[in-house]
C-alpha cells in the first residue's frame, strides 16, 4: 500500500526549472540540431514546394449619388455611402461582375476560382472599397482587379440603382510575392523540432522508474539513506 502512495508521489509531484535544466541539459546538441533541421525542411519545402502568390490590388470610391458635381455633402450621405461600400464590396464578387471579369480576360478560370482569389472589403468602415487579387502569376493578378474595377461601377449602379463608384487608384504589377513567408514558416518548423524533441526527452525522462542519486531517494520515497554500495568495478579500477 506504502508503495503505491509513493509511485502516486512520483507521478504528482512537480519539475523545478532546475530539474527541466538537468534534464535537457545531456540532449542540448541534439535538441538544437533536430530544431535546425525542421528548420531547413520548412525553408526548403516553403522555398520549391509552394508557389508564391502575388497580389494586385485597387481602390474605388463610394459616392450616396450619381451626381458628383455638388462638392456639398452631409454626413446621413456619408453614412449611407459606408452602408452602400458594404453591399457593393458583396456585389463584386458575385457572378454578375466574376462572370463578365472572366469573359473579358479569357484565362480559363472559372468564376468560383476566380472569387477565391478575389478579395474585397470596405477599408477601416468608410466609403473606400479595396479590390485585392491573388494569382501565382503578378501579370495576371494585376490583370484581374483591373477588369473588375473596369466593369464594377456600370454593374453595380445598375443593380443596386443608386448612387456612383469611382476609381481611386488603378493595380499594379506585383514586384514581391505576398505568401507564402519562407523565413516565417522556417521559424515556425524550427520550434516545432525543438518542442517536439524536448517533449520525447521529457517524456522518457517521466517514464523512468530509476533512482539516479540518494536525494531522489529521499524525496519520493521520505526515507533516510542509510548507506551507499559502492560499484566494485570501479572501485577495483580505481585501486589498481
């Protein structure tokens, strides 16, 4: 019965930073290195395995009506205009603007592959829609936003028969991919090698019944030691 409350003891009881210190401390090498090589597994693969997707994108302008040339606005106009930047940004990649955009750019694509690349949101809740395109190649992502800020206003006015869209800023051609991050994705698999093999070491570490000192003796089983044998082959080396 004894025994068993002491095995309980072991298992209970809790690893200082010390112990943790001691126990990785034989593996140290071995842990870095698995963590260097998850490492170059994750650039490598991230490097040839995945291709680098470019980004082109526009901006338009919501206006609450079709005529622009009063300056004067107030601020229910400007209201309703964010309210409107939030339905057209749902229009866009719907198939009445994908469907023309692909007609028009004659690539293949689909209209549902092309709206999977196709990114569109209200920029920080005000009149100003972002018009993104994602595509491994730049030329054809700069391509897509600028059919769809092409036909989007005729489309959307027409639909939704109010107010005006204007563009503000045409696409450009992509100079740097903006996915996926090699050295991020390096990073994160050298942290999962690191964790993963310190969490192997730790668990053989628990998994072990052994006594390895007097003082572990002493701390889970609450015994004094008494005495220690000696390894007779050392000693016998250590007389010779």
């Amino acid at each position: 019965m004894n025994q068993n409350n002491n095995v309980e003891f072991i298992q209970e009881d809790e690893i200082s930073i010390r112990e943790l210190y001691e126990i990785f401390k034989p593996y140290l090498l071995m842990i870095v290195a698995v963590g260097i090589v998850f490492s170059m597994v994750g650039y490598l693969g991230t490097k040839f395995l995945i291709a680098p997707m470019y980004q082109s994108t526009a901006t338009l302008i919501v206006n609450n009506r079709r005529d622009t040339s009063d300056d004067s606005i107030t601020n229910d106009e400007i209201t309703s205009a964010k309210n409107l930047a939030t339905v057209y940004s749902i229009i866009i990649k719907s198939d009445a603007v994908m469907g023309p955009v692909v007609e028009n750019t004659n690539t293949g694509i689909t209209t549902s592959q092309l709206a999977k690349n196709v990114s569109v949101s209200a920029v920080d809740s005000t009149q100003v829609i972002r018009v993104s395109v994602k595509d491994e190649d730049p030329l054809l992502a700069q391509k897509f936003v600028n059919e769809i800020v092409k036909v989007a206003p005729d489309i959307i006015i027409d639909m939704v028969e109010a107010g005006s869209v204007r563009v503000v800023s045409l696409p450009q051609v992509p100079t740097s991919p903006v996915s996926p991050n090699t050295l991020m994705n390096a990073m994160i698999a050298g942290i999962l090698g690191i964790m993963l093999s310190a969490g192997i070491v730790l668990v053989r570490h628990l998994m072990d019944r052994t006594f390895r000192s007097p003082d572990d003796i002493e701390r889970y089983l609450g015994v004094p030691v008494i005495g220690i044998i000696p390894n007779i082959q050392e000693v016998s080396r250590g007389g010779k």
